[in-house]
C-alpha cells in the first residue's frame, strides 16, 4: 500500500488509560475511553478503502484480501479480557493494563483455509504497518503464533470493539486479536500475515517480549493468572463497622478457580467468590467486609484450575494491593 494512503497521528510510544488505574474499571465490558491504549512508533491513520492485507508465505493460494472481502467474509464475536504485557523493557513491572471487551472480526483460521495454507507451516508472521523507532530500534512491529493458536477459533482479524468499528488508535481498520495472550500479540494496522516454519526474525519476537527464564527465553504469549481490586479505592470513605464489600477482577488464559483476599497485608486470607467466565472474559470476585477503624492493606490473589497463582512480588502478575483508611 502507498504511504500515502496512510499516516502516522502520533510517533513515538505512546500509553494512554484512565488516571484512577484499574479503579476505574467499575463495568463488566470496559467501555472505549477506560481502555488502554499502547504502541510502540506511534498511530497509524489509514484510509479503509485502500487497506489491504496479503497472505504469503507457505500457502498454496497467495491471497490479497481488501476490508470489503472480509466484511463479506462470516464474523463471530468473542469476548475477552484485553492486558498489555507492560514494558519489554522492564518485564517484571506489573503495570495492570487491563479490560474486558467485545471483538467481532472473521477468525483468522478462515483466512487462512483460503490461502490453502500448508501443512508445512508451524507459524503465522503478521506485520503492521506503520514504521518508525522504537528503543533505538527501527523495525516493523511483526509477531508470530504457534500454528496452534493461529488455529485457534477465538484468534480474529477483527473488525470491531465493544460494537463498533476500530478506531485508527484501536488499530483499524483490521487488527489481529489473540484472546488469552498479552496484547502486545495482537497487532494493529495489519497488513501482512506470512506462513513460516520458524519463528520471525525481527525486534519485536527476539528482541523484545522475551522472559528470561533459568531454562532459557520464554516468548510473552499466554496470560498468567492475574487479580486486581477495583474497589475500595484508596481514596474512598470507609467508616468502621459499616459493611461493605471488597471486590474486583481475576483473569488469565486459563479459567481462575479461587481468589484469596487479605484484609491485613497478607497475614491471614479468606475465600472470595468468583464468578464464572464467558469465552475469555475476566470473572469478578467479590469478599464481604465489616473494617475496623485504622489503616489496611488489602490484597487479592488468584489460582487457575491447574493450580498456578501470583508471584508476591517482582512480576508482571504480581498480587495487587491497595491501602485504606477507615475512619471511626
Ligand atoms: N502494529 C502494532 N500493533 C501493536 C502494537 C504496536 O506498537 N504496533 N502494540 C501492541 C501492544 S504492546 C499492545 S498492549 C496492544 C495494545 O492494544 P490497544 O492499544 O488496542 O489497547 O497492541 C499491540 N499491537
Ligand atoms: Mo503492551
């Protein structure tokens, strides 16, 4: 695609969230101007009409579709929490991007299918397309997926949000959406979707989101368990002996079965209740509390159904936790 069919609104990183951080997020499908939004080089604004995106690569039927060949194209919604994995270059800062939102876009293992891809391929590139710098670095801000997740059904080049088509920051007008792995996988601006039998090469796959591990680099794919207290804010009134509840949201690529909640800074832990999921949405849990007077520290910490948890601290899923005054 010409350059001139697109442009950059704004270079550099860029974050943007609400100010009041993860107590902000009071509904169950977060609306647009809660949702966090990241990039690395800056936004793309691109005219839908001269958008394209090629499927090459290890594919019998090379294929260049246009946004009015995949509106034609059968879509499903699918609903998921969405979290940035925070920094790649301070990977163990837990910075608690996150919501909960509605895609709809047409799975990318159709997209695939008619491409005829391969059975040679065991991983999907995509690119976007803006360009620039990021960390000293200039490259395109390419990805890959196992060929399993790209298989995946709830994987999507998606077409919406929350019911309404991709802003230009959101992405659009096609983004990819991995639900249940970090938003860094689910790459804006879309134009090119490449079938490999290795993983790609570039910054953004080798360089950056990549956990050193004792057994060696571990890609930032799949959503460790992960808990936040929305309420009580540390800015709200609490008055002792009034019940209240401390509640919140739990999620991860795998479905959390128990949440813990601290009213003493981790001494002692009690059971919240925790509400099923719906595809991969966060689930909301919910602890009753009668304070008494003086400071607390609360915290909330959550386990999936095979058993993996929160680090205490120095972690991207680190245990959140919030300090209250509750006045007598
Ligand atoms: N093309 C492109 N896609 C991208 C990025 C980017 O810089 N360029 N940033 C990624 C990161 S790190 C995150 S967390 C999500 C953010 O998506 P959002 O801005 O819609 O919340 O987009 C991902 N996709
Ligand atoms: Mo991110």
């Amino acid at each position: 695609m010409t350059r001139t069919a697109m442009h950059m609104i704004k270079k550099g990183f860029s974050f943007q969230g609400p100010a009041e951080g993860v107590h902000a997020l009071n509904s169950w499908i977060t609306p647009e101007d809660d949702l966090f939004l990241v990039t690395h080089m800056g936004f793309l604004n691109i005219d839908p009409d001269h958008w394209h995106l090629d499927v090459d690569g290890l594919v019998g039927n090379p294929t260049r579709l246009r946004l009015a060949d995949l509106q034609a194209m059968p879509q499903r919604e699918y609903m998921s929490f969405h979290e940035c994995a925070g920094s790649p270059l301070s990977p163990t800062v837990a910075k608690r991007r996150i919501g909960n939102v509605v895609w709809k876009g047409v799975p990318l293992l159709h997209v695939l299918e008619q491409a005829e891809i391969s059975t040679d391929a065991s991983y999907i590139w995509t690119s976007g397309l803006e360009w620039g710098e990021y960390a000293g670095i200039e490259d395109a801000y390419q990805k890959d997926l196992p060929i399993e997740k790209a298989l995946a059904e709830e994987v999507l080049l998606a077409l919406e949000i929350n019911g309404r088509p991709l802003s230009p920051e959101r992405g659009g007008p096609v983004r990819l959406v991995v639900p249940g792995w970090y938003g860094t996988n689910s790459v804006k601006w879309v134009g090119s979707i490449t079938a490999a039998n290795q993983r790609a090469s570039g910054a953004y796959t080798t360089r950056f989101y990549n956990d050193p591990t004792p057994s060696g680099a571990k890609p930032v794919w799949s959503v460790a368990p992960e808990s936040v207290i929305v309420s009580p804010s540390p800015n709200d009134l609490l008055l002792a002996g009034v019940p209240t509840k401390i509640w919140g949201w739990t999620w991860g690529d795998r479905e959390i079965s128990t949440v813990e909640v601290s009213v003493d800074g981790g001494g002692s832990w009690q059971r919240a209740s925790v509400s099923p999921r719906e595809d991969r949405s966060w689930q909301r849990f919910e602890l009753p509390w009668v304070p008494a007077s003086g400071q607390h520290v609360l915290l909330c910490r959550c386990t999936n159904k095979v058993g993996e948890g929160q680090p205490p601290l120095a972690a991207r899923n680190a245990v959140h936790s919030v300090q209250v005054q509750v006045a007598a």
